[in-house]
C-alpha cells in the first residue's frame, strides 16, 4: 500500500514563487547553519516588558522603516532612527507618567504583503516587489524576479544592524542620554515562513523553539486566517508575538485569534495592534475591547495609525495625512481609556531621515507638491523626525488633557 502522505500543508499566503531551483534549498541550509539573531533571554526580558504593558504598567513605543532597504543601509541612518525612538519614548513616557518599552523595526523588515502579485506598468506586467528579502525595487525583469540568495543578504544586513543598536543601547546605558533608549528590542512582520522557519532555533531552557530572527513578530492583516500556515508557526514559538487587527476583524475571530495565539493567558505573549483608520477606529474597535476584556484576556492593546490611513497623493504616490494619524491615535486613547483598557502604545512608521512622504504635520509641514522630490521610502509613506515629534507633542497634550467628569 502506498505511504500516508498525511494532512495537506496548510495554506500559506503572501509568499513568493521562488524559481524551481537548488537556490532555496542551499540560502536556507545556510540560514539553517548561522548563529541566532537574538537569544532566548532577550526574547524573555522583551515578554516581560510587554506584561507590564499588558497590566497598564508601562507603555511601548514601536517604529522604524516601513520596509528596509539594503541600498539603503548605512550606520549614520540606523542611528539616527534609533536616536528618533528614544526621543519619542522620552516624550510619550513623561505624559504617560510610565516607563517606556522600545522597540524598532528594524533588523529585519525586508519583507512586505502586496494587494497583488504583479505590477502593471506601461503595458509591462511583472512581479511587484516583496521587500529587498525576495527582490529588487527597480521595475526590470531581472531585478523583479524572485532571488533566493537575497534571504541570506538580509540575515547578514540584520546582524550587522543588531550590532550597532546593542552599541547604542550599552552606550546609552553607560551615558544615558534622552535620545538613545538604555535598551532597544528588534521586530519585524513574520512574513517568509521559509526564512523564518531556516532561523527558528531551540533552547534547553525554552519549552518551545523560538524565531531566532528577531525579539517580537508580528502577524500582518492579510496572513492571520486562523487555519493558515502564519498562525501556526506563530503558535509553535516562544518569542513574545502581536497581530495587527484591522476594521473588518469580528469579536468571535478575534478570541478565537488569542486563544490560539495565548492558551495559557501569559502577560506579554500576545499583544494586539490596531489599525483601524481614523474613520473607523472609534465605531469598530470598542466592541474588540469589550469582548476580550469580558474574556478576561490579558493582552496589550496598541494603535498602528499608519496603515489604516493611506490615500494616494496627485503625484501618483502613496501618501498619508498627518491629522488622520493624530485622529485615529485620539480615538484609541478614547476607545480604550473609555472601557476601561490601557492604551498601551504606538506603532509607527517613521525614519531619522529627513524625508516627505506624509503630508501635514510640524511648522510648514510637508505639501503634496513635496513629495516627487522628497519620497525616498521602497514602499509605504513614512513620518520624517519633525512629524514624528510634533505627533508626540500633540498626543502627550491629549494624555494630558483632563477627562470630562
């Protein structure tokens, strides 16, 4: 009789179509065979922040690249988005009156979810592109085309740039200054189950593996179906893990999503980002709230007012409105304070580079008429430092400002 080939392989969205070749197979024995990214005991310290988090007890401050770039990649840029973090940390933590958790992304952020395979381009039609962890940005065939080699460039890129934020985080701790953070953890959407799976490792003192690519993971809105392949991965590791949750979320989903995520109900192993839109944040997120809090279900709650909010800009770019962000992190404050949840944290996308790919925001702010010649980012708009500060300042005058009795 033949062999059982058991259950069928549950199904993995957004990956690439990598070329039927030995490539793969020889970019993840190398992975396979590398030293971990992180250690187990950073990945426990980064769970144990995050619980304080979940309690109400401190507040994380999460941000960087929307999508990070090897060409890009140069000591100067990763400082000065380090150094961005530790000023947003520093302002948000006094209005919150809580110590600060911050975490970048960084580190690994090479890969991103598209709305299609393929890009449409003056009658050319060809792979969009994935991140610089499976192609090039630069529209030609060659550079399109699936490249298994690029997993291993990223693993490299990630452990050179993990080793300048440790020396920036012990020469903070030695010198501490308020725009370097004493301790800075790294993460980045779980994306290539290949190259996540190369890089999962196990420890004696682990009673599960863990994703040795980074601290914390998250599941994005497009890969968090509860019988795919993203969630059970997510499931099989101990890293500290969150999932983003947008408007069309239900409350049944959603438990459904953290009891499988979090079944021993563990302070700081699951954290839920929201990112619902300023239009939809206040009417959709409220009943998610109520419901797991009614669950008696630990987590920590965190607003991405980014993603909800995109819009395209005249130039044919993709662009995001700095009211709209504010917006929508005023109506988490108001959802969560309201029933009683600690807002715990933001999460953005930001750079310490001085760019214009969002519109509004700080002194002159940035125009529509700016962005042809100031849009560096691969993919998604970011907040340049000026944005980025002047959105702290506002949210820490709505922190501060007295609730209606």
């Amino acid at each position: 009789m033949p062999a059982d080939p058991g259950p069928p392989p549950l199904p993995a969205l957004q990956q690439p179509r990598w070329p039927d070749t030995p490539a793969l197979p020889a970019a993840l024995a190398t992975l396979a065979r590398s030293l971990p990214l992180v250690l187990p005991s950073e990945c426990a310290l980064l769970k144990h922040r995050l619980a304080a988090v979940a309690r109400g007890e401190a507040f994380l401050v999460q941000g960087g690249d929307c999508a990070e770039s090897l060409d890009a990649l140069h000591p100067d840029a990763v400082h000065r988005t380090v150094a961005l973090l530790g000023r947003l940390g520093s302002v948000l933590g006094r209005a919150m009156e809580l110590p600060v958790v911050t975490v970048g992304r960084l580190a690994g952020q090479y890969a991103k979810p598209r709305s299609s395979p393929t890009e449409l381009r003056d009658g050319t039609e060809l792979p969009v592109y994935r991140g610089d962890a499976v192609n090039g940005h630069a529209f030609t065939a060659a550079d399109r085309a699936p490249d298994p080699d690029r997993l291993v460039r990223v693993y490299q890129a990630s452990a050179a740039t993990l080793n300048l934020v440790r020396a920036l985080a012990g020469s903070a701790r030695e010198e501490p200054r308020e725009d370097l953070p004493e301790e800075l953890f790294t993460s980045h959407e779980g994306l290539l189950l290949d190259y996540e799976r190369a890089l999962t490792r196990t420890d004696p003192a682990f009673a599960k593996p863990y994703a040795a690519s980074g601290h914390l993971l998250w599941i994005g809105e497009r890969t968090r179906q509860l019988d795919g392949a993203h969630l059970a991965y997510f499931a099989s590791i101990a890293n500290p893990i969150a999932v983003k949750i947008g408007p069309t979320t239900g409350t049944d989903e959603l438990i459904r999503l953290v009891e499988r995520l979090d079944p021993d109900r563990e302070p700081g192993r699951l954290t839920l980002i929201a990112r619902m839109g300023a239009g939809r944040v206040r009417s959709v997120l409220p009943d998610l709230v109520s419901k797991v809090r009614a669950e008696g279900m630990t987590v920590g709650w965190v607003s991405d007012p980014m993603h909800g909010n995109t819009v395209g800009a005249p130039c044919g770019r993709k662009t995001r409105r700095f009211d709209d962000i504010l917006d929508e992190l005023s109506g988490f404050f108001e959802v969560t304070r309201e029933l009683g949840a600690h807002p715990g944290g933001v999460h953005l996308e930001l750079t310490g580079e001085d760019v214009a790919e969002c519109v509004g925001g700080g002194g002159r702010g940035v125009l529509p008429e700016d962005l042809p010649g100031g849009y560096r980012s691969v993919c998604d708009p970011r907040l340049n430092p000026e944005q980025s500060l002047h959105l702290a300042d506002r949210l820490a005058a709505l922190i501060a400002r007295p609730t209606a009795p």
